[in-house]
C-alpha cells in the first residue's frame, strides 16, 4: 500500500513539475515586456515633449498590373527640427524629393527661427520678413491652446487619436531603431478612425495660414467613405522607446482596390501598395541648422515656381 501511494506521489510531482515546465522557463527568459494596448496607450497619448529630432518620413504608390511601371510613386521629406520654446516658430532644415510619373523634384525648407529660407530648381530665395512674421503670429496662435493645457498629448492638442487607428494590436518584442532600444508593436489600422483624423488635420491648416493651399480643406464624409471602401487592408508597425515609450518609427501598409470615384487620386491606376514610414532619432539631441549662404531675392522665386507647375502638370496624378 506504501508503495503505491508512493508511486501515485512520484506521478503527481512529475506531472506537476511538467506543468511547470514552460512558466518557469519563460521566468528563466524574462518577461515578455509590457502589454501591446498598455504600450499604444503610453505611446500616443504620452506627454513626452519632443523638442528637437532628426525626422524622416516617406511615402510610396505602387500600382500592380501594367500601370505600374508607368506611374509609380515616392515622395520623402527628412531634416532636423529643434523648438524654440512656447509659441515661438521653430528651427528646422527639411529636404523634399518627390518622383512622380518619371518627373523629379527637389525642394527644401529652412527655418532659423527668426528668418525662413525656401529651396527650388537648386537654388535658395529668402522669404520676405513680413511674411515670416505673419507666419510666426499664426503658428503661435495655432500651439497656444496646446501649450496651455498641460493635460493634453502632442497629438491630442492636434485633434487627433492615433490609438484609435489601430486594432488588435500584438507585442511583437524589441528592436533598435536608430541605436535605441524599442518595443515593436502590431496591429491592423482601423480605416475609418484614420480617416476621420486626417480630415480634422487637413481642416486645422487654416490656422496656419494654409487653406489656400490645393486640397487643404477637410475631407468631405463621402471622401472618408469612398476612401474607405478602397482600401481593403491595412497594416501597422510601432515602435516605441523601451525605457520611455516615445515613438522612434511608424510603419503602414495598405493594399487599395480604386473605385471609381477614387481612382483618378491614385493616377489612373486600378490598385496599388500604399507604404507610409516616419522615424525620429536624435530625440531631444541638440541640432545644426543653418541659414543657406547666398539666397536670392523672392521675387526670383516665380519662374521657378511656374517652371514647378509645369512639372507637375505633366506629371498628372
């Protein structure tokens, strides 16, 4: 009888003991980090300041089919930023390259802080002191609601949620980005709630003086639904700062099927690969920017201007 209730123990320890197996293995390894939601959550709604950082951000169309060779498209814009306090127009040196339809364009901008310098054709022209000052009236208007509500993150005192783009989300493990240790994140993008968001931002670019501007007025709701039926799937890449949850890089993937009244904003082409990628590095690093030696008058901006508008004029959609 002792024998048998010894040999019931010894089966129990060892099935206890296999049970166990994994749990303690995992603890061996470390924790798997901090839950995916926890993670979106601190990351966009974080109220991190970020004063100062390289920016790189990128964009490209890629039709499928015969068009695709004919029509492709990438667009980036990277430079540092560094603020220059509450309400005051920040310091940035940002390059432009945009290739549409076989057509190339370079263009830049440049701010010192107390003077804003435009890149075309190559050469650099100095924008009008009067009209850096209107610009720097409009953007302290724009960020004094923000900068007076502690409460409230960088994307929220925009109008935004970018939590609520995404569903889903996975914690995908860590990675370096930029030199700096992150968390990665997965998700699916939520169409309709990105959607709303970018027709909140496009209708705030009043504030900074910009409706003027082709295509700055906000999205209609049949836009946001007709751009919803054409995208049919979407994916998201987060990474976040390990030791303080900032975002160093987004990364979106959307496949999209035209209809016909979105086709023509994709160049003719009947589907495409739309990749979207912004990283920051060098956070809160101080940052070299520099006034362009030699600029010329604005007024010797026009013709390049006009030679800009034929460009994209033959380079449609």
């Amino acid at each position: 009888m002792r024998a048998r209730l010894s040999n019931t123990n010894l089966r129990r320890t060892v099935a206890l003991a296999l049970a166990l197996l994994p749990t303690l293995a995992l603890a061996a390894c470390g924790s798997s980090g901090p839950s995916a939601g926890s993670l979106v959550n601190d990351t966009f709604s974080s109220r991190a300041s970020i004063n100062s950082a390289k920016v790189d951000l990128s964009l490209g169309v890629a039709g499928s089919g015969s068009e695709s060779s004919k029509k492709p498209l990438s667009l980036r814009l990277s430079g540092p930023f560094q603020s220059n306090g509450e309400g005051k127009f920040p310091s940035f040196s940002l390059q432009l390259q945009l290739s549409a339809a076989g057509h190339q364009l370079a263009a830049g901008a440049t701010s010192t802080g107390s003077a804003l310098y435009v890149q075309l054709g190559g050469s650099w022209f100095s924008v009008p002191a009067s009209t850096f000052s209107a610009l720097q009236q409009s953007y302290a208007q724009a960020t004094k609601s923000a900068s007076s509500s502690k409460a409230r993150s960088t994307f929220a005192s925009l109008g935004i949620e970018p939590s609520h783009w995404l569903s889903e989300p996975s914690n995908a493990g860590t990675a370096t980005i930029g030199g700096v240790e992150t968390y990665h994140v997965t998700a699916s993008l939520n169409v309709p709630g990105l959607l709303s968001d970018v027709s909140k931002l496009s209708s705030s670019s009043s504030a900074l003086g910009l409706s003027a501007l082709p295509g700055a007025g906000s999205l209609s709701p049949a836009a946001i639904s007709e751009l919803g039926k054409s995208i049919t799937s979407a994916h998201v890449d987060i990474y976040t700062g390990k030791s303080d949850h900032i975002l160093r890089r987004l990364d979106v993937t959307a496949s999209v099927n035209a209809t016909s009244q979105t086709q023509s904003a994709l160049g003719g082409l009947h589907a495409a690969t739309v990749t979207l990628s912004l990283q920051f590095s060098g956070i809160n690093q101080p940052q070299t920017i520099t006034a362009p030696a030699n600029p010329k008058p604005f007024t010797q901006l026009v013709p390049a201007l006009q030679q800009l508008m034929g460009v994209l004029g033959n380079a449609t959609g």
